[in-house]
C-alpha cells in the first residue's frame, strides 16, 4: 500500500486484524494516552500496518510493485516506541515493551 493516496512516499504492508482486536489495543492505548496529556487523537481512522519504505519529497509517483504472498505470524511482545524526526533520518527511543497472552 501506497500512503498517503495523492503525493505517496510510504510503502507500508496492512496487517488483517479480522477479530477487532488490535483495533481495539489501539483504541485504549489512545484514549489512555489522550488522558494523560500525551496525544491528540488523529482524525484519519486507524489502519493497521507496518511502515517498510519512506521515500524522498523530489520524484514522481512510485512505481507500481507487485504485492507479495500473505504471511502469517504471532506477535509475542508489543513495543511502544517515541519516533524523533531528524536531518538525517528518524530516531527511535523505546519506551515500554509489553508481552502479550499466549494464544
């Protein structure tokens, strides 16, 4: 997937989230967030997805790529992570890692 739809510069992979559950770690993570003074909710829904690909602001279009084969997985952990935008890229500072419930 191409984001965002008009002038794309991010190639991301969605994640099928068929039982409503990461939406829903999504939801009360934002809303505790929010709570506490450190977010402002984003009007766009969310879209479950893994960033692979950030592309510059000179060029056209991307090319169009064929999509790959599903792949399934299972998570153990989730890592909250503080993204810091910089000159020479993006820096990630972790914050809390949470393992999840066995399946």
């Amino acid at each position: 997937l191409w984001l965002p739809d008009r002038r794309p510069r991010v190639l991301a992979v969605t994640l099928e989230d068929r039982s409503g559950a990461l939406a829903a770690l999504q939801d009360a993570l934002a809303d505790r967030l929010e709570q506490g003074g450190w977010y402002e909710p984003e009007r766009r829904p969310f879209l479950a997805h893994v960033t692979v690909g950030r592309f510059g602001r000179s060029g056209g279009r991307p090319q169009e790529i064929e999509a790959p084969d599903p792949v399934c997985f299972r998570a153990t952990t989730v890592t909250l992570q503080r993204s810091r935008a910089g000159p020479g890229g993006s820096r990630y500072e972790r914050l809390v890692e949470v393992a999840l419930a066995p399946a």
